[in-house]
C-alpha cells in the first residue's frame, strides 16, 4: 500500500527525545509505523542510520541557532 503521508506537526517545547529527555528537534518516522523524538545530539549520532533503514526525518535542528526577534524600540 502506498500513499502520501500527512503533513508533520512542528515539534514543541512538549516534544522530548527519547534517549535523553533534552527537548525534541528531530523526528523520525518509522516506515513500520510510529516515530521517534530526538534532541539534536542524539539525533546527529542516529539519523544517518535511520534514514538508511527507511526513517522519514523531520530535522527542526537549525532553530537552535535562530536568532530571537525583538519587538522593543530602542532606547
């Protein structure tokens, strides 16, 4: 059976990596059903090797180096 996936949620501050707790940035979809959460560490030690099994992976990793805006007027 094939067809198209549904749209991924964006992973939260609710979301937890499996391995350590630390908050979630990378999703893995399993192709056997269900998923898995990690933090970036975690997710860069396992993602090459999920992806290769099949995994589809939401990587949200790059927030990490956002910048957060500011709607404050100078002073």
């Amino acid at each position: 059976m094939t067809g198209a996936l549904a749209p991924t949620k964006p992973l939260t501050a609710v979301d937890r990596c499996d391995r350590c707790g630390a908050q979630a940035y990378i999703r893995a979809s399993l192709p056997v059903g269900g998923e898995l959460l990690f933090c970036a560490h975690h997710g860069r030690r396992h993602v090459a090797a999920l992806r290769d099994k099949g995994a589809d992976i939401q990587d949200e990793s790059a927030r990490l180096s956002e910048t957060p805006t500011s709607n404050a007027t100078e002073r």
